[in-house]
C-alpha cells in the first residue's frame, strides 16, 4: 500500500465519518473537531485533507457521484440503452438511501445538482 492509497483512504474515512454525523445533527452544528473526535485524528490532520467541514462535504458528494457514475458505466456499458443506464443509476442510489436521507435532512440536496 503506497502513500497515495493510505491518504485516500483517510479522506474518505473522514468523509464517511462528516456523513454518520449527518445522520444524528445538523450540519451546521457539526464542527471540524467533532469529526476529527470521532476519528481519532487530531485537528491538524483533517486540515491536512480538507480546509473547512464545507470542503469535506463537497468531497464526499463528489464522491458519491463519481462513484454512481462508474457503477452506471461499468453495468450498462457507455452505449447501453437508457433502460439499463437509469436501472444502474436507480440501484446505486438505492444502495445509498442513508446517504440521500441525510443530504435530504440537511436542506443539502441543491449541493448534488450544482456538482
């Protein structure tokens, strides 16, 4: 594992971790020390990934959305029909309904269109 695999795994922890605490406050409540508690990081460090809480989410919604996009890539094929692009499409965000949920929660979900 090189540097690069252990860095993206630690933004995406700390990602993952902004999202768990969506589900349980708002996210104007949430503050950068609160995620970095709950991942046992020091302040330093989730300013070594990101400049600002605001920056993680976009990194995390980013993401989400890439990761949606190879998923409908990879299971239907850049010239599959629409049928199976939007089936793809409606399976990975059924997959992600906590994710929705809190974006939803959080009067965020304008973010996942401006992307």
């Amino acid at each position: 594992m090189d540097f690069s695999e252990v860095s993206y795994r630690r933004r995406t922890a700390i990602e993952d971790e902004l999202l768990a605490l969506m589900r349980e406050v708002p996210f104007e409540q949430i503050t950068v020390l609160d995620i970095a508690q709950r991942q046992n990081i020091a302040r330093k460090t989730f300013y070594r990934y990101f400049p600002n809480k605001q920056s993680c989410l976009e990194g995390l919604m980013d993401r989400t959305i890439y990761e949606c996009s190879i998923r409908v890539l990879r299971h239907s094929g850049e010239g599959g029909d629409m049928y199976r692009h939007f089936e793809s499409w409606l399976a990975y965000w059924m997959e992600k309904r906590e994710f929705l949920d809190a974006v939803i929660r959080n009067r965020l979900e304008l973010l996942l269109v401006f992307l």
